[in-house]
C-alpha cells in the first residue's frame, strides 16, 4: 500500500468540509446569507420600480437612516418612508440600479451587515437633460426580526 492514495483520500475529504461560496461571490453559502441576499434584491427591484410601499415593507420599525449627514431634518425613518419616498420616485424616470454585495457578516445576536457596491443611474426629467450615475460602496444593516430579515439602516 503506497502513502500516494491516502494522501489523496485525505485531501478530498478536506477539500469536502470546506466553505462553500455563492457562485460567484466569497459570501458563505448559507441559509441567512440567502435570505439576506434576496432581500437586497427586493430592495433592488422596489427602487428599479420607484415603489415606496415595497421598500417600507422591507425595513424594520427602528429603521433610521441619517443620510450621512448631522442633519436631523433630512433623516428616514419607518414612519416618514411613506412620505419621502413617493415625490423622490415621482421626479426620477428610468431609474436602474445594480448592486454587488461584497460581504455579509451575519452576528450571533441576528444582525447582519452588508457592504455592497452599489451603481445607479436615473433620468430627473425637466430639471437635468443628461442621465445621472452614481456609484458607491455602502453598508446596510439588518436584523431578523420574527423570522424575517428587516433593514434597519443604509438606504
């Protein structure tokens, strides 16, 4: 019996239990970074579709966002996204938006963060003639919440 085989053997069995990825990506193939996943495409979709009542749907009652800013005036929150959201869709035509998620860090106390790139690019008809584009590295937060992933901030 030559140590040749074995030492194959070993090293398949190895290669076996390690991580396994989402195609494509280095996130974990996992049932949380699935579910985390699927709703940053939702969130990706309800922008696409200028739909504020997906997009609120999708975030979690404590959402706040503070824009990047110290202002409190421009800040979301769960109860102001139906307000915000609807005359911000109304004066953007063909907006399109693509995210690549870099990473998803899933804690032990369900919280989740992910940082994404994030391209976009909009039309403002009557107040600007060429598209808009923008791109950027972002970070959004989520917490499970009765079984279900909710963005608590990073709009």
């Amino acid at each position: 019996m030559t140590v040749r085989p074995l030492l194959v053997c070993a090293l398949l069995v190895l290669a076996a239990c390690g991580p396994r990825y989402i195609q494509g990506t280095q996130i974990p193939d996992t049932n949380e970074s699935r579910a985390i996943l699927k709703v940053m495409e939702q969130y990706r979709v309800a922008l696409e579709a200028r739909n504020a009542k997906a997009i609120q749907q999708l975030v979690s009652k404590t959402f706040h966002d503070n824009g990047g800013n110290e202002d409190p005036r421009d800040d979301l929150t769960y109860d102001n996204l139906p307000q915000t959201l609807p005359p911000l869709f109304a004066r953007l035509d063909s907006p399109r938006v693509d995210f690549e998620v870099r990473t998803v860090d899933v804690k032990r106390d369900d919280v989740a963060t992910v940082i994404y790139y994030w391209n976009a690019s909009w039309r403002v008809p009557g107040l600007l003639d060429k598209t808009q584009r923008t791109s950027e590295l972002e970070q959004m937060v989520l917490q499970k919440e009765e079984g279900q992933w909710r963005i608590v901030s990073g709009l």
